[in-house]
C-alpha cells in the first residue's frame, strides 16, 4: 500500500496490558514487523545510548531508532 515505515511501538494505552518495560523492551518487536511484511522499521522503548542504538541497527533489529525520552532529559 506504499507504507515507506512502520513505527513499532506497542503503546501501552491501557492499564490492563502486561508489558515488561526495560532497555529495548520494543525493539524484538519492530524486528518480527520487519521479518513478516519485509517493510523498514523504526524501534522504540528505553533507547537511550549511543551504543545501545547502534547495537539495534548493526544487528539488523531494526532500521532505524526513535529516542524520544532521552531526548526530552537532555535536549543538547
């Protein structure tokens, strides 16, 4: 349908979903996205280093990172 990327998150919008949060904790499933419909991702989730990210996109995890948090704490 010509969808460039998909954003994976698994958004947590409700108090009833039980998902361990911790260093990553979205980043398998940006890679499962990215194996089933062969359509780039972005991973998310308590990405906060530089090496953390780059570890992610060298062993084909994901294609591309979103560090929003890390971000919001430091800005510069």
């Amino acid at each position: 349908m010509g969808c460039p990327i998909i954003h994976v998150s698994t958004a947590a919008l409700t108090l009833t979903q039980k998902i361990p949060a911790g260093p990553g904790f979205q980043v398998p499933f940006a890679q499962v996205i990215h194996q089933q419909v062969q359509i780039p991702t972005i991973a998310v989730g308590l990405i906060s280093e530089p090496l953390q990210a780059k570890t992610i996109l060298a062993s084909h995890q994901a294609n591309a990172i979103a560090i929003g948090r890390a971000i919001m704490h430091n800005p510069h």
